[in-house]
C-alpha cells in the first residue's frame, strides 16, 4: 500500500498534457506541461519555458500588460533557482557537518551548527518555491494579456 | 525554538503564491489562470453543453475505456490472526527516567538534523506546481478552444 502511495505520489509529480492543440492562430501561444515544467510555445516552436521563462519578455513585447508580467516571471524565476541552489547547497552543508559527530569534545557544536544550515537551508527552499509559484503565474498572465490582445487575433510582434 | 518555528512557518507557507491578476473576457474562448501552486481554467464560467464536455473529455482521451471483464474473482477473506500473547508488564521499579530522557534527545535532535537537509535537497529540487492538475487543466482547455473553432462540434461557436 506504501509502495503504490509513493507510485502514485511519483507518477503525479510527473505529469504532463497529453494533447497538442491544433486549430491556433498565427501568433498566439499555447501552454503546455512537459516533464521538465511548464512551457509555451508558438508556431510550433518553443518560446519559453518554467522556472525563468527566458525568451517570453522579447515574445510578448508589444503588449505592455503581457511584457510587464514576463519581466516579472523572469525575475521570480532568477531569484527561485538562486534560492533553489542556496537551500540546496546548504542542505549538503549541513550533511556534511554531521560528520562532525566523530568530534567528541564538540559533538554538539557540530550538531548545532548542522541544525542552523539545515534550518537555513529549509527557509532558502521555501522561498524558492514561493517565488517559483509567483514567476508561473506572471508568466501564465503575460499569456493571456498577449493572446488578448495580439496572438489570438493571428498577430505577432515580430 | 521560536526562531526554528518562524522559520517552519515561513517555509510551509511559501509553497502558496500568487493568484492570476488577469480576469478573463466572457467570448467563449477558455483561458488558463494560476491558482496560488496550479494551473486551472476558465470553462466553468463558460456555458457549455454537456456534449460539448464529453466531446472534450473524448478529445484529451483519445483510447475508449476498456470494458470491464467479468471478475472472475471472489472476495478473499484475510488470514485468521493467532491472539498476541500478553507482555507481562513490568514493574516501576526498574523504570529509571534520568538515564532514558537525555539520550533520547540526543537522538530525537540527530534525527531532527538528519532529516532538515534532505528536506533543504528535496524542496530546493522539487517542482511545487501540482503538475497534475495543471496537466489536466491545460488540456481541457487546449481541447475546448480546438473544438469550439471546428465547424460541426458539440463546443462549435465564433470564438475568437
């Protein structure tokens, strides 16, 4: 039972959409979720993808509204992975300190240390999450202001 | 302590977020919104007849549900369990605390510590978008507009 809960935990942290849209217009983007995110395309190509949505800012220029919010999914998506890689880093930190446990003497200086960078480390990886949240969602809205305003109606800005 | 409770704190509700801040026109095409971690859809503001969701629904589920076989199978009941002999139990006498609590600490806290940074490793990796439900989402509404601009569909209309 243990096993199929974790399965399932698994195969749902791995989803992605099965169906490829077909009737869209000219300039208009499409969301998809692949196994390495969220992205967007266009005209069959890939315009930009989760977590800093490179590419969506220029593809969405001429819509103030749309190239407002892709200038701020990108800057949620820089900080999330420099949280991302800061908790992380942290994290194996604090592994490491654990071998400070053969210390006898200061034993629980090594522990208490490993405890700060972990809890360090934790608060990092929230916040990381937090802003990889803010950056999809700035990212999704800057598709909809652009497919309002421009790629829905079969035009682009280039 | 407080410090490490604020820090919980912090981290549990950083996995909620932003909430789309765009609100979507009523002209029959379906839009995608993010919902604090998801992705969700507009079709539930959009009038839609239910053989239009069924032309969806078949649409994102290309294969036909396979039909049930006759189960040819009956309800196993579980083994009978023998009775679990009773522990006698033993006196207080022998109960000593000041050598129990402090190594149980100890413990408790290299636990604490072991466990922290594999959740630092796993939040810093994980995706929190439920990708689940955003997948789902995202085809639905993929699925709709598709439909809704075909002529001769349950969802057909003039949608932009």
């Amino acid at each position: 039972m243990r096993a199929l809960a974790v399965a399932a935990l698994l195969a749902s942290a791995c989803a992605h959409t099965d169906y490829v849209p077909e009737v869209v217009a000219r300039g208009e983007l499409v969301l998809q979720q692949r196994r390495g995110g969220l992205e967007m395309w266009a005209a069959n190509q890939r315009v930009a993808r989760s977590i800093e949505w490179r590419g969506l800012e220029s593809f969405v220029r001429c819509v103030p509204d749309a190239q407002r919010h892709a200038q701020q999914a990108r800057r949620d998506g820089r900080a999330s992975l420099a949280l991302a890689i800061v908790g992380g880093s942290l994290g194996v930190a604090s592994l490491g300190s654990l071998g400070g446990l053969a210390d006898e003497p200061h034993r629980f200086d090594w522990l208490g240390a490993a405890a700060g960078a972990a809890a360090l480390g934790a608060v990092a990886a929230g916040l990381s999450r937090l802003y990889r949240n803010r950056a999809n969602g700035h990212a999704v809205d800057a598709l909809d202001f652009y497919n309002d305003a421009a790629g829905s109606r079969g035009a682009a800005c280039d | 302590m407080r410090r490490l409770s604020r820090a919980a704190t912090l981290v549990i509700l950083a996995g909620c977020g932003y909430t789309s801040q765009y609100r979507p026109p009523a002209d029959g095409r379906a839009r995608p919104l993010w919902r604090q971690d998801h992705v969700e859809n507009d079709l539930g503001q959009i009038p839609i007849t239910r053989a239009c969701v069924e032309a969806i629904y078949a649409t994102t589920h290309p294969e036909p549900p396979r039909a049930r076989a006759r189960a040819a199978q009956f309800w196993i009941p579980p083994p009978a369990t023998p009775p679990v002999a009773r522990v006698a139990d033993r006196g207080a006498d022998d109960y000593e605390a000041a050598s129990f609590v402090d190594p149980f600490l100890t413990r408790g806290f290299i636990a604490m510590v072991l466990l922290l940074p594999i959740l630092d490793i796993v939040f810093a990796a994980d995706r929190p978008e439920l990708e689940h439900f955003s997948a789902e989402a995202i085809d639905d509404l993929n699925a709709y507009n598709d439909l809704a601009r075909r002529a001769g569909t349950p969802c057909s209309q003039r949608a932009p």
